[in-house]
C-alpha cells in the first residue's frame, strides 16, 4: 500500500493548475514539470515507445506477451488540476484506519471533513483516505488515474504470467479547461478504444454524456427620453426577460438530475439599447437536444415577429454552437468495450456503478474522434476544492480493473477487431 500512497503523493505535490486564459498548451509551463517525471518514470518501470510531443502529450506502450492477435487498447488519464481552486502547496494528510468520524482538516481555519455533510466517506469506514490539508485541492482529479495507471503497467511488466495484449497509455494536460482531447494524436495513439480513469466513486462506469450546445443572444433596444417614450422606446433588457420567461422553468440545471435535460441562463449583461444573453443546452438524448435549440431559434423567431414594424428590422438574433455529443452514440456500436470492463469489475468483487454523465469528458471528444472511450472511476470524491479525498483502497481497485481488462482483453472472447474497425467508419 505505501508503494501507491508514495506514488501518488509525488504527483500531487507538483503544482499542475491549467488556466483557460491562455492560449498556449501546455497552458501553463508548469504542467512540463510532472510531465517530464511522468516520462522518466514510464521509462524506468520499462515501458516502451515514451515519448512526450511539444505540446507535452505523453504516449507509452505495453507491449503484447500473447502470439494470438488481440486489439490494442489504452489507457488515458489528465495530470492538470482545475483553476477553480489552488493547487500550489498541496500538503496531503493521511488517515489511516478511517473511524467514521469527522475529519479536521485543518485545526487553525476550523476546516473539518465532516460526514454529516459528506455522507460518502462512511462507505470507506476502516479504509486509508488521503485528504487535503483544507488549503489547497489534492488533485486525485486525476493524478490518481496517473497513479492507478502507471502501478498497473509496473505491474503487468513484473507479473509476465499475465496474457495482455498490446496496451497504450495516453497522460494529456489541460482536461481542466476542456482542451485535454484537442490536440491528442488519435492515429499515433494507435488503439482500437481506450478508458479514461477519471471518473469519481469506486464501480463508476461511464458511456453516456450530455450533447452540448452554447447559444449567445442578442437584443436590440432603442433609447429615447423616458418621459416622452410611449410606444417608441424598446428596451432590450425587458425583451431578454420575455425571452427567459418563454424558456421552460422546470428544465434548468437545479430542477433536473438523471436522463432530465437542460437550458441553464449563465450570463446577462445589458442596458436599453442592448443586452446579451448567454446559455447553455443539455440533453443525453440526441432528438430532445434538437428541439430545445429549436426552440431558441423559435422563441427569437416569436419576438423579432411582434416587434417587426416598429423596430424595422430583427431585434434578436441567436447564435447556437454545438460543443460535444453524447460519446454512446460511439459506443453503443462497439458495447462489449463497456461489457469488458463491467465484467473485470464484478470479477474482483465490484459492484459496477453505471450512470449516465451530467457533463461531458475527454472521451467524449475521443470517441467522436475514432478511439471510443469510455470512463472508469479513479476513486476520488469532492474534485475541486479543498474537501478532495481519495481512499487508497479505492485506487488500488483501480489498478485492479486495468489488469483485469488487460487480461479479459486478451483471452478473446472480446477479440471483434474487425467488427470494431467496421463500426468505427
Ligand atoms: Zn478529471
């Protein structure tokens, strides 16, 4: 166990936050200090084919130990933190035999991890947590999907007498600001489908995620003199009010959970002569996601229709963007992926946790990409702030599920490379 816990505690003590305001990638210099480590140590468990590109992708291969053909599969994982919270200094503590009690995180600021409020932690009751000292994130969001990778590759390299296939590992920067898949080389990766470790609570398996849209809004108001503006002023910011009022009440971010879509209003600026409106759509269904930007397009289509003659023109226009797509539209067709790892993980004693995600992931751009990617659990909870814990027994977990499906990848009862590759076009 202190061989994970080492690991993992010198991933997190290197300050690895991205920041969505810069334009470079890596976004931050620093992300090159973990990765350049990162490559030393694939490099001294004895992978093979390290390489790291200018933009700080880490690519390895495990080669295959088996003659038959088995598909190459990977592994994926980010090793940037949030900018949401700070990542600098990073101090973990660890708190061995967990009493169920609550956790003081930090004596001097009165920070306690309290399961009153965190009912997760009574799942892990006699287990390790490694937690913060509630100054800083830890950064098991996802330096513990590093860590689980890196010790299952030491490990199948050691253990010889476990059939794999060929294996990939893939760490990207930036996930955090939502550009980890942007500049990953799909084709060098070279992997017929691939996981990301980087999900929350030990079983979680994820397939499905919202397909997203943006749509920015502008209204056109006209200003004249308050006291002499009968039937001649419009007021932008009153229109932009119409607008929200057409939007369903029921379907915003705080009323909805599960397969339940979304139109969440996140930003509203204005004055009379012109206010802009920003917004997000969400749905896991495909058809349902359609017609709630349909609907956009008709609540504008309504107001431009009332105020045509006075105004003379469009007094809203819409501008909706497509962000990314449920990723099951790209698994479905090659479900035993999903299938493999259910199985590795009942197999060593895990309750699967299959739940469809209220966001999006790396793998979902992936899998749009060519390399169908579902999502496993790294075991962390609380990601983004200073209440962040991780159980080891939870990673160590992990490092069990890649194992196993390195192993059950190579036996053949999953070898459907060519299917796989047919679905793919
Ligand atoms: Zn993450």
């Amino acid at each position: 166990m202190q061989h994970i816990i080492d690991r993992f505690i010198s991933y997190v003590t290197i300050d690895t936050e991205s920041d969505a305001s810069s334009e470079t990638t890596p976004s931050t210099a620093k992300q090159w200090d973990l990765a350049n480590k990162l490559v030393e140590e694939l490099k001294a468990i004895g992978m093979q084919d390290v390489t790291i590109d200018k933009k700080a992708y880490i690519m390895a291969t495990l080669p295959s130990n088996v003659l038959h053909e088995v598909p190459t599969i990977g592994f994926i994982s980010h090793f940037d933190t949030t900018p949401d919270f700070t990542g600098f200094n990073v101090k973990p503590q660890i708190v061995p035999n967990y009493d169920g009690k609550d956790i003081v995180l930090n004596a001097e600021q009165n920070i306690i991890l309290s399961p009153n409020y965190f009912k997760d932690l009574l799942l892990y009751k006699g287990q390790t947590l490694i937690t913060t000292d509630g100054t800083t994130l830890l950064g098991a969001d996802d330096k513990a999907g590093i860590t689980e990778i890196i010790t299952a590759m030491e490990f199948l390299i050691k253990n010889p007498e476990i059939k794999h296939g060929k294996i990939r590992v893939g760490f990207t920067p930036d996930e955090e600001i939502g550009r980890g898949a942007h500049h990953f080389d799909v084709e060098k990766f070279g992997a017929e489908w691939a996981y990301t470790m980087d999900g929350s609570q030990i079983g979680e398996l994820e397939y499905e995620n919202f397909n997203a849209a943006g749509a920015k809004i502008i209204f056109k108001g006209k200003s004249v003199h308050p006291g002499y503006a009968k039937g001649k002023m419009i007021n932008s910011m009153l229109i932009a009010n119409d607008f929200i009022s057409e939007l369903p009440s029921d379907e915003t971010p705080e009323t909805t959970k599960g397969y339940e879509g979304f139109f969440h209003v996140h930003h509203l600026t204005g004055s009379i002569e012109e206010t802009v409106l920003e917004l997000i759509i969400r749905d896991h269904n495909k058809k349902k996601f359609e017609k709630r930007k349909e609907l956009i397009e008709k609540i504008t289509r309504k107001i431009n229709k009332k105020f045509a003659k006075q105004f003379g023109a469009d007094i809203v226009t819409a501008e909706i963007k497509d962000q990314y797509y449920n990723m099951k539209e790209k698994v479905t067709p090659v479900k035993h992926i999903v299938d493999i790892a259910e199985k590795a993980m009942r197999e060593i004693g895990i309750k699967p946790l299959i739940k469809p995600i209220r966001g999006g992931t790396d793998g979902s751009q992936l899998s749009y990409k060519g390399l169908p990617c579902p999502n496993i659990f790294a075991g962390g909870h609380n990601f983004h702030g200073k209440y962040e814990y991780v159980p080891v027994e939870s990673m160590q977990k992990a490092v069990e599920v890649i194992v196993k499906i390195a192993e059950l990848t190579a036996i053949g009862d999953y070898v459907k490379t060519e299917e796989t590759a047919k679905n793919k076009k």
